[in-house]
C-alpha cells in the first residue's frame, strides 16, 4: 500500500524536501513502516510513514526504486563510506558516522567514538529494522561496541519507549577522544546528546591558531573550546551553569596537563554583566551556548537572547579582539544570525570585521534543499 499526498505534499517532494505533515497525507497504511508516497498516478518518493506523528512523512529517496528497506540500508552503507578515512585515519578520534536528512537517512543519527558508536533512532518506521542497521554497521565500521542511547524527547512524539541499551559488544561508560593534539573524556550512556558535541570539533581545532593573553569561555560544558584556547594563552576562564560539567571539564584539563584554566560555575548573562561593570577585557571570546531558539515560537526572545551575550562580549573586547560565536538554533537563520550579529555591534558601538563564517562539521553534511540541516552558525569576529 502506497502512501497518498495531496498538491502541497506532493510540490514539497518534488522540490526534494523531505517532510510532508500529517494535514497534506490524504492516505495511507494504518501501520508505521516503509513505503512510497504517490500524488496521482505517480510515485513522488520513498518514506518512513507514522500516521500518528505529526511529520508524517519522512522521504529517504526520490528514485522510483520498488524495495525501500533496501534503499534505505544502502543509504546507510553510503554515509558510512563516506566517513570510512577519517576513522581510519583517526581511530581515537570523534565523528558522525550518519547524520539523519544530511546522509538521506531520516530520524537515524550514528556517532563514533574512539572505537566505539552510539546510535539513535527517533522513528518508528525505523525502530523494527535496528537489527539491520546493526548488522549494516558492524559490517561496514566493525565497532567495538555500539550502544543504542533512545532518550531524546522526540522518540515520545512517535509512541516509542525511552531507553538506552547496548546493541554490539562491551559497552563502556566512557572513552577518551583524542581531538588534534587535545584529550577529551565522552560519557557514552550519560553525557548529553551522543556523549559530546562534535559539530563543533572543526570550530575547535581553528582556534587553536590564536594567540594571547586571556581567553573566555563561555558556556563552556566540558571544557571543549576552553581546552584548545589553553594552548595558545596564558590564561583563559572556563563559565558554565552547571557544577558537574565544570568537573568533567576541570578532569579534561588534568587529563592534558593544562593548569591555566580558571572554571567559574556562574548564570552566562549575569557573568557578562558583571564582567563589563568591572571593565574586565580578554583578547578573545567564545560563544557557544545552547539552542535559546527550540521552536519557531521561541525565536523572539532567543534573538533577544542571543543579541545580549554577543553585544555583552563585543564590550568585553579591545580593539583587535576576537569574538568566536555559534548559534545551534536551526530556526534562528544564518541571515537572522548576522543581523542579530550588526544589531549587536551597533548597540555596542564597535565596528566589527567578519574573519570567518563557519558552520557543522563536514561530517553533519547540509542539504541546500533541507534547511533545517544548517542548523548550526559559527562566526569569526574581529574589534577594529
């Protein structure tokens, strides 16, 4: 049985996005699973299909091909393909093996891990073929273990349980991840997300090129950036909200041997605040807080929010600073995400040049027909 859309689902896949929600499905199996989506006469695409959630469909080929599953475990072996040299490589090093819309493999994210993998379906067409995705995997990657870490929300939405199991080997609580010359500890089972955020190791490693004095941190987790910027100054603060993240991020400077970290557990925007009424200046600043920007009804107040540390930091810096700042809120757009940038610059009467736009990793591809796959904004500022 093929999965029927109406005009506006079908004008959606032929422009090669993905998704179809559930008011343009005017047909379709009573059951989640995998099937081709037609208008007419015509089959438009392959999708994982669940009546009940509101992204009904989720298309993973737009080729007329007749087995879906087959298609789907092959876009699989593709991305894992495409990953293969940079593992080998850097076998202790951190990567997305598979990155959901960007690998053409909807709802399914795979991370690697110094040898070891984590994954996470978040359908539930996808759910029943774990056990070929499994097999798919360790054929291709041969890892020593793979855990399936299902506790994000968004497996709720789909009617499927929370939960995080092994599915290959002896899984460890945690590996070390070598990061170009810096370690880093990754909390498979508890960590956020996989167990790290590596869309940002490129972001990393560039900054590891700056020189000076003192560098902050903020928002800072484990550490991540903190680390790198150790290597090139003298001093740098490491801010974060969160006592147990400063831990682990004080055990990563251990691990390196880095005794130039100060970590301050403190509220981001009240940090800032207090560090311009002391007039405090560091020679370069990082900005990578979380997504203030969840859903597009949060876009208001997260462009405020967003606005206020950067304009917060741009004060903090002298003339020949560098402001390092991310935003991971797909909803805020790379064109918002400058806007937000001038409007800041503005208020804090600097004139600031654009070194740099960055963005995800190689390894989180971006579909230009899929917005929602640039998610992630990293700019590079100068003070002039």
């Amino acid at each position: 049985m093929n999965i029927r859309v109406n005009a506006r689902g079908a004008a959606r896949l032929m422009a090669r996005h993905p998704w179809v929600y559930r008011s343009d499905v005017v047909g379709g199996p009573k059951e989640p699973g995998l099937y081709p989506v037609q208008a007419g006469a015509g089959v438009l695409a392959l999708a994982l299909y669940n009546p009940a959630s509101e992204i009904t469909v989720r298309a993973f080929s737009f080729d007329k091909a007749e087995r879906p599953q087959e298609v789907l475990l092959d876009n699989l072996r593709k991305a894992l393909r495409r990953r293969k040299k940079a593992i080998t490589q850097e076998p202790q090093g951190a990567f997305r093996l598979a990155h959901a819309e960007g690998d053409l493999l909807p709802a399914l994210v795979l991370d690697y891990y110094a040898g070891h993998g984590v994954l996470q379906v978040g359908s539930a067409a996808l759910e029943p073929l774990t056990e070929a995705l499994v097999e798919v995997i360790r054929s291709e990657v041969a890892p020593q273990s793979l855990l399936a870490k299902n506790n994000h929300k968004s497996r709720s939405l789909e009617g499927l349980p929370l939960e995080v199991k092994p599915l290959l080997g002896q899984v460890p609580d945690a590996v070390m991840v070598q990061e170009s010359s810096i370690l880093y500890r990754v909390d498979l089972k508890e960590g956020q997300k996989t167990g790290a955020f590596i869309d940002q190791r490129d972001n990393r490693i560039r900054l590891q090129a700056y020189r000076g004095k003192t560098a902050l941190d903020v928002f800072s987790y484990h550490g991540s950036f903190a680390l790198h910027l150790a290597q090139g100054f003298e001093q740098v603060v490491a801010v974060d909200s969160s006592a147990l993240a400063l831990q682990r991020a004080q055990e990563n400077a251990q691990a390196n041997r880095l005794s130039n970290i100060t970590f301050k557990e403190a509220n981001a925007f009240e940090f800032l605040r207090e560090e311009e009424r002391r007039r405090a200046h560091y020679d370069l600043i990082v900005l990578d807080p979380p997504a203030f920007a969840k859903s597009r009804r949060d876009l208001e107040r997260a462009y405020a929010a967003y606005k206020e540390v950067n304009l917060r930091a741009m004060k903090l810096l002298p003339r020949g600073g560098i402001l390092a700042t991310a935003s991971c809120s797909h909803h805020l757009s790379e064109a918002m995400f400058y806007q937000m940038l001038a409007e800041a610059a503005s208020d804090a009467h600097r004139t600031v040049r654009v070194v740099e736009k960055r963005g995800q990793g190689w390894d989180h591809p971006v579909l230009l027909n899929v917005p929602e796959t640039h998610y992630l904004k990293f700019a590079i500022l100068e003070i002039v």
